[in-house]
C-alpha cells in the first residue's frame, strides 16, 4: 500500500469515527433579557464558545445598549437628546456619533416619506401622552396650534462641525421611531464584530434582529402579530440574517368611548395615523432603516406606502388594513406564511 492510499483510508476512518462519536463542535446557548429604552429587550445566542464567553458578548452587547439610551431617550433629562432640544436653538450643538449618524437618516427619512416619519413630533407626542398615566385627548384648539410648530426641515445638521441647530424653539426632537433600530443595529455588531457571534436573535419589544441562521442551519422563523389580537401571529416570515421591524396601532393606546388612540401620530392632522393602516413590518438588513420605513409607511397609508417601498433595493414590506387584509412587496411572497388567526 502506497505512502499517499495509507494517508486516505487514515483521513476516511478518522472521519467516520468523529461522525460516529458526534465530535461536531457542541453549540451552547445563552440568553439574556433588560429593559432598554421602555422596552424589553431579550437576546440570545448560539456558538461553539464556552458559556461564559457568550455571557461576556451578551453582557457587552446590552451595555451598548444603555449606553445608546443616554443618548437617545427624550424623556430623559440629561440624555444627550435632552440636552440637544434645550439648547440647539441658541447655537449649534456638537454631538455624538451616534445621534448625528441617526438624526442624519431621521432627516433622509423624513424627506423620503415626505413628512410622514417626522422626528421634530416631540410636543405633539408630549401633548397626547400616550403610553403614559396622563394619556388623554388633547383640546382641538390647542392641538392645531401644535400641528403647526413641528417641521422637519427646521433641523440643521453640519457635518464637518458635527453639530445639530434648530431654526426655532417652537419644536424638539423624538427619536422614538427610529433609535430601537439604530440600538438593535449596534447590539448586533457588538455581537458579530467582538465576539465572532454567529447564530443569534435579538427581540426588542417585537422588533426582530438575527444574525445568521439557527444553530440547526435553517432560517429563524418569525411571527407577525396580528394587531386586532397581538398574542397571535397573522402570519410567519423566513429569514436569515435579516431584520424584522413592525409598528401597530397595539402597542401603545388607549380607548375612549370606543375610538382606539395610538402612538404613531400623523404629523398633517395631529391625531394618531389612521391612514387605512393598523400593521406595517418592514424587512431588511438593517434594524434602523426598517424601523423608520415602519412609522413613515404606517403613516403614509397602503398606496404611497407599497410604492416607496417597492422603489427601494432589498426592502420589503407586509402591511396589514384596518379590514384585516394583509398585503405585501413582491419580493417577500415567497418566504411569508399566512396563519388562521382570530
Ligand atoms: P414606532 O413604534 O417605531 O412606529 O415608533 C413610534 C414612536 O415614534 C412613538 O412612540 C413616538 O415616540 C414617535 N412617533 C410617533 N409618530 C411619529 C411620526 N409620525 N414620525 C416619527 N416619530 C413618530
Ligand atoms: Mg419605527
């Protein structure tokens, strides 16, 4: 037998014992769930790693996290964004990467949905207060007043100074429509980038982010919840690597005399968007991008909406009608599986 036959049945047989002994690398999984931006977010991971390092990655994504909720929150007194909305009318503020890079896509987004998503709603928010104790309709008179004050073209960004300026005090920022994408986004690379992360799912509060595929090799398998009975799935999506991010008329209300008042507002009336829509998910790449094309399409309406989206490369969308009709972009048929859902 020659020297390179007895290297082959050596290499064979080793082979066949490892399948036999199952010597496959043993994927462990972690988990994790916190409460970020008002959300709850949970986090798991997969990979040959011992479980300790998976904690560690867990651990450093979710401090990102906090980290990003200094900056972003609205509500809070000394976030970043706070401090912006104080200040920037009197002269340009400098800020962070991180809300520079998101106020700069808020304003892209703004513009690409013709005002629909809107990131200059703050005192209108603040006025309806929904999703807080103090939730109520707001006097019309006082309402219109406020219609008139937010614009996003108001917002001055200068790249080179890396500052943010106001052109007047007669609105503040919210990034509530946009931040959990940009923080999903982050945790994400966290993950891929400082820990080699390769199988994982991020939910936060609905919003989905995956990195790879299970640890099994197929595609994550996500429901879309159906807005007229959120613990049930309208439908399931196929997807690997992808983001999945849906705004509804569920997830932050309240009822008065039967009427349903949401949190997605429509910055044109002043009251929340009812434009024929009750559920948009948007899929693609990156959380951020989805989640502004989840407001900005919700409130635009079905028509408008499928256009835009159909108009934009490897962005799909799945819109639910107040009927209870569910459509979706041409390029996400296939991997979408409509489910009996009361
Ligand atoms: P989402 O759940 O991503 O659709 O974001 C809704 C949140 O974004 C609300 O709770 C508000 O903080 C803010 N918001 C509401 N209406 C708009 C709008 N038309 N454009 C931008 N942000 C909005
Ligand atoms: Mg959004």
């Amino acid at each position: 037998m020659s020297k390179h036959v007895a290297l082959t049945w050596l290499l064979i047989i080793t082979l066949t014992i490892c399948l036999l002994s199952g010597c496959q690398r043993k994927v462990h999984t972690t988990s994790r769930t916190d409460e970020v931006l008002g959300t709850i977010v949970s986090a798991t991971v997969n990979g040959s790693m011992d479980e300790a390092t998976l904690s560690s990655a867990l651990d450093a994504a979710f401090l990102k996290a906090f980290e990003l909720e200094n900056i972003f929150s609205a509500h809070t007194l000394d976030s970043e964004l706070a401090k912006v909305n104080e200040s920037a009318y009197a002269a340009p503020v400098r800020i962070s990467d991180a809300l520079y890079t998101v106020l700069e896509l808020s304003l892209y987004y703004a513009e690409l949905s013709d005002g629909a998503f809107d990131p200059t709603l703050f005192d209108l928010i603040k006025l309806w207060g929904i999703g807080t104790e103090d939730a109520a309709i707001p006097d019309a008179k006082r309402l219109k007043n406020y219609v008139n004050r937010h614009n996003y073209k108001n917002v001055i960004l200068d790249k080179s100074n890396q500052t943010v300026a106001f052109t007047n005090n007669e609105f503040s920022l919210d990034l509530g429509a946009i931040a959990k994408g940009y923080v999903a986004d982050e945790m994400k690379r966290v993950l891929e980038e400082e820990y080699n992360i390769e199988s994982a799912m991020l939910n936060l509060g609905g919003d989905i982010v995956t990195i790879g595929n299970k640890t099994d090799g197929s595609s994550w398998n996500i429901g879309i919840a159906n807005p007229n009975n959120p613990t049930s799935s309208i439908a399931s999506i196929e997807i690997s690597n992808q983001t999945i991010v849906t705004s509804g008329n569920y997830e932050r209300f309240f009822e008065e005399d039967g009427v349903l008042y949401h949190h997605i507002l429509d910055g044109s009336t002043g009251y929340p968007a009812n434009n024929g829509l009750i559920g948009t998910t948007i899929i693609t790449d990156a959380a951020v991008i989805a989640d502004a094309l989840s407001t900005a399409t919700y409130v635009s309406g079905l028509e408008a909406s499928m256009a835009l989206i159909e108009s934009l490369d490897n962005v799909e969308a799945i819109f639910i009608t107040n009927e209870g009709e569910i459509l979706m972009t041409s390029g996400i048929t296939e991997k979408v599986n409509i489910l009996d859902s009361e």
